[in-house]
C-alpha cells in the first residue's frame, strides 16, 4: 500500500519533468510504472535465488529498494534530455534590435 502512493508521487514529479522537458508526460508516466515494476521483480527475484531469502519482510524492502532504482534510471534519462525552450523570442529580434 505504502508502494502504491510513493508511485502516485514519483509519477506526478516525472509527468512535470516530462513536461518541462517538452515530451508526453503519460508516455513517461507509462515508463516509470512500468520500470518500478520490473525492477522490483528483480530485487525479489535476485533475493530469492541469489541471497536465498525466505524472510518476506527482507525479500519486499529489497524490492522496494531496487524499485525505486528504477525510478532512479527513468528519471535520469528524462534529465539528461534537452529542455523545451520557445523559440518566439529569438525569433522576434531583428536586426534593428540589436543596435544600440
């Protein structure tokens, strides 16, 4: 339960960020809900076969953790695209503008 709202945030930062960034902000929600729950697959998946965990406790803070890494992956390729910027202004100016 507490996983489901800390989504519900993460999702509404990465919707803003898309948005400033100038892309779909559902197509990245989509990603991040998506990756959140692949990765924490992974981390209770990787603590079961390779840590031999039988402690449910243990298995779902591991998933967690490695849930939020993929939070962590999604939003660092968001920031790592370029920013949005208007070109209008550096339409608008005309030579004449320039003089002093």
């Amino acid at each position: 339960m507490l996983e489901i709202i800390a989504l519900i945030f993460i999702t509404k930062h990465i919707g803003k960020l898309a948005i400033q960034k100038g892309l779909k902000p559902v197509t990245w929600k989509a990603y991040t809900i998506v990756c959140w729950i692949v990765f924490e697959f992974i981390g209770v998946t990787a603590g079961v076969a390779l840590l031999h965990q039988s402690d449910i406790v243990a298995l779902l803070l591991l998933g967690l953790v490695c849930a939020f890494g993929g939070f962590l992956l999604i939003r660092s390729i968001l920031q790592n695209k370029p920013d949005s910027t208007p070109d209008d202004d550096i339409n608008r100016i005309g030579v004449d503008d320039l003089k002093p």
